[in-house]
C-alpha cells in the first residue's frame, strides 16, 4: 500500500507540472486517502502539502492554508523539521497570493529557522528566496535584495539551476513584482 501511495504522489506532480490540475487533485487525493488508511502521518502531510500547492494553483487559497496548517502539525508531531519548513514556506506562498505580505514574511521566517536547524543549504536557500518576494510585495526592497542575495550565494553553492533565476532577479532594474513567475514555482 505504501508504494502506491508514492506512486500516486509522484503522478500528481507530473500531472502538476504538466498544468494537468485537476488530475493532479484527484491522485494527490488519493494518496492522502491511502496515508490516513494507513496510519502513516508523515506521508500524509506529504500529501497535503502537494495537494495544497495543486489548490494553490487553483487559486483555492484558503483549502491551501488549511492543508499546509494541517501538514505542518503532522510533520512536528513526527519530528520532521524540513517538511515542516516545506509546509511553512507554502503557507506563506500563499500567504502572499492573498495580498498578505506580512503574514508571508512570517511563515516564511519560520521556515528559515527550521531549515537552519536542519544545516541543509538546500532548505536554507528556497526561504531566502521566498523571503524576498515577500520582502518586495511589502515594498522593503533593500530587505529583498539582501534575501535575493543570499539564495543566490547558497543556490551558487549547490550547483542549483535556480541560481539563474536569483541572479536575474538580482540584476532586474525592476524587481518590485511579488508576484510567482510559472517557472518559479515549477522549480519549487
């Protein structure tokens, strides 16, 4: 069962990224349903973080804040500060898509702190990212320069194809849209 499980999250990525949402949906759900049949917490705040970022996509925010709430619980009773960082960063992804930078700039905060907590740069550098585009939509550019700044250096570091779009971010004469580019969150 706990392969299928998988199997269906990873089909409602690809279903995602192909812009295939509402197939998407439906496998993500069933892999929650799986999860919670199971009794595996972990795998199911997995899953309610992807379906919220499908819902997210949807432009279903509040059923995206209640999964990412949901998810972040499951992931600290079981121990997991990096899915809790994950968990965080999308409540405040969509946080931001409500037109509420200031809630944004604190759940990605908390999901800087837990992924500094894990010493993984990986989860360090996507909350400094995020962390600017929040910074940007709350018009305090100087603060979104330097998060840029710091994805980019720790992007760099990793090899990540996302140091490009930092440093275009960087280099942009305009760089005050808080808004998500399509390939940014298809990087994510």
């Amino acid at each position: 069962i706990r392969a299928s499980d998988s199997a269906l999250m990873r089909l409602g990525v690809v279903d995602r990224l192909q812009g295939s949402y509402q197939q998407a949906l439906a496998h993500t759900q069933e892999a929650l349903h799986i999860s919670r049949q199971i009794g595996d917490p972990l795998s199911e705040a997995e899953a309610l973080t992807r379906l919220a970022v499908i819902e997210q996509h949807l432009h279903h925010y509040q059923k995206a804040a209640e999964h990412h709430q949901l998810a972040i619980t499951l992931f600290r009773r079981g121990g997991d500060p990096a899915g809790e960082a994950e968990a965080y960063d999308g409540l405040g992804e969509v946080s931001l898509a409500m037109g509420q930078p200031g809630q944004a700039l604190v759940r990605h905060s908390d999901a800087l702190h837990l992924a500094r907590e894990t010493g993984d740069l990986n989860e360090q550098a996507r909350p400094h990212y995020v962390l600017a585009r929040a910074h940007q939509a709350a018009n305090d550019h100087a603060r979104a320069h330097l998060h840029f700044e710091e994805a980019g250096t720790l992007f760099a570091l990793l090899g990540a194809p996302e140091t490009g779009q930092v440093q275009a971010r960087l280099s942009a004469s305009d760089s005050t849209a808080p808004e998500t580019s399509a390939s940014d969150r298809q990087a994510w």
